[in-house]
C-alpha cells in the first residue's frame, strides 16, 4: 500500500538498537534496517522484542547513516507477539482509539484550566522563578454543558515587578496584576472546585500542572496532587493521531472547524479554546467528526 512517499511494512524484528534508535526487520526474507525519532522510539521501545511481529508506515527514500542504508519509520501501526493461536497484540492504533474514546466518554465534571505565567527577562537570571499571574478555567458537566466560568489576575509572590518581556508578550499592564488576588486566594478558590465537582482538569500541554505546583512551593501551600486529576490534552492527540511534534493550542483550535488567526494568550481565551478543541476531539473519536487526514500535521 503506497501513501505518496510513504508505504507500509510488515516484519519480524531481528534487532534493535538502542543508540541509534533503530530496528532491523525480517521483511519477506528481507534484512531492512528503520531509523525511529526519539519520541516514538520512546513510546514504543517496551514492545520492541526479539521476534516481534511489526505493522508500520516508512519514507520510501532510503538514508544513509553510519555507514548503513536505512529507511525512516513514519508511524507504528501495530505490534503482535507471535503465539501458536494468533498472536498476541501488544499495541495497536485501533485499539488506542477505542480505549481513549472510553476515557474520554467517562469523564465526568470537566475543568478546562489555562494559566499565564511571568516570564523571565530577555537577559539570563538565575534567580528567576515563573509564577501565575494569570488564571482561568471553564468547568462544564458530564453533558459539556458549561457550569460556570472564572478569571482572575494573580498577584506574584517572588518577583512582583512583571519584566517588559511578560508585559509585552501578554498584552497587560503591571496594574493589571497588582489589583489581582493572591496565589493562595486563587488555590483555595480552585481547591474548593475540586473538591465539590471532583472533576478532571484539563490542559493543553503539561506546563499549567507544573506551573500550580511552583506556585503553591513557593507560596508554601501543599502541592495539590492527587486532589486534581490533570489530563494533558495534548498528549491525548499526540498518542492518537500519532503526531512526532507538539501541536499549538491555536493550530488544534483550527483543525476541529474554528477560524482564528492569532493567538492573544489571555488565559480565559485559551481556555475556552481547550474546552472547544475536548469537544471537537471527543465528537471525533466517537465517529461524529470527521477530520480531513491531511490537516491534521505529522
């Protein structure tokens, strides 16, 4: 099966090697050699065994390492343990699918977090630390019908003076943040939700989770752990559409049928942007949404 320059590969594996993140196949009796980035190699390697059977998509165009001609390796489709009755799957994107969409569809109360965070100045500072200053989420029930809504400026607590870089990137003004609230108003407030709702937090990416945790260490307050149960929406569609780079909050907001051609970085915007794109992704993998396979980038 030929994809432009693509094509797809099925063989035994002979070997793999860790160092130059590559695996050699039995391909119809074949030796072949494929080269996997780093990021799938990672996600994949506890199924890369000796004798494992391999479903995958590889550029045609062969490349010359080390010595060796090789192929890249575009996509692992699927992977089995041979066994006298069929075989065993060990991963498949079928089966990633349905388990995703089954986690998806459980999710209850939903809270669609977004913060901002200081940054430092263009000039190196070690003693620099990013703090929230920004924060807003949408919580929506377990129809995605929205509850209620809330934004806040956050003062920060180590370096109240915002630099120009923070002040020009996010388009507000150090009075903006001086009349803010505390960090630890904003956490008592967001624990308080938790606690009533007991819903998943949802972010785009891993910053915002990392983001609260500095925050509340440098506020002195407990790290709120297994109190918030934080999804990292990004993830989800890197493993499902099987993408080998991050995908921006504003490209994904366009794939599922929105226009918007920049991005303002006010943490209600973005977080009304996070709750459109669960709701594009979960109609998606319940067969309600079909997404064109070719806006969706590699």
């Amino acid at each position: 099966m030929v994809m432009h320059d693509m094509q797809m590969i099925y063989g035994k594996i002979l070997n793999i090697d860790d160092d130059l993140r590559t695996l050699t196949l039995d391909v119809r009796r074949r030796r072949m050699t494929f080269y996997i980035q780093r990021s799938t190699f990672s996600r994949y390697l506890p199924y890369f065994q000796k004798g494992n059977m391999i479903v995958a998509t590889y550029h045609t165009r062969d490349t010359v390492k080390h010595a060796h001609r090789r192929h890249t390796v575009n996509d692992i489709v699927r992977i089995v343990k041979p066994a006298r009755r069929g075989g065993h799957e060990l991963f498949s994107h079928r089966a990633l699918k349905h388990q995703t969409r089954a986690f998806i569809n459980g999710l209850r109360h939903k809270v669609f977090l977004d913060l901002e965070m200081a940054m430092h100045p263009f000039y190196r500072q070690d003693d620099f630390t990013q703090e929230v200053i920004q924060a807003a989420y949408v919580l929506t029930d377990e129809r995605d019908n929205i509850v209620t809504s809330y934004a806040a400026f956050v003062q920060p607590t180590k370096h109240k003076k915002l630099t120009k870089r923070t002040l020009k990137f996010l388009g507000i003004t150090q009075d903006d943040v001086d009349e803010g609230i505390s960090f630890e108003a904003f956490y008592q407030h967001f624990l308080e939700v938790i606690n009533t709702y007991d819903p998943a937090v949802i972010t785009w990416g891993g910053n915002d989770a990392i983001a609260m945790a500095e925050s509340a260490r440098i506020n002195n307050l407990p790290p709120l752990g297994g109190d918030a149960r934080f999804v990292n929406l990004l993830n989800l569609h890197k493993n499902v559409f099987r993408l080998q780079n991050d995908l921006g909050l504003l490209r994904a907001y366009n794939v599922y049928g929105h226009t918007r051609e920049n991005q303002r970085h006010d943490a209600m915007e973005d977080a009304m942007m996070t709750m459109k794109i669960f709701n594009g992704f979960k109609a998606y993998l319940n067969d309600a949404l079909t997404l064109d396979s070719e806006v969706m980038p590699k």
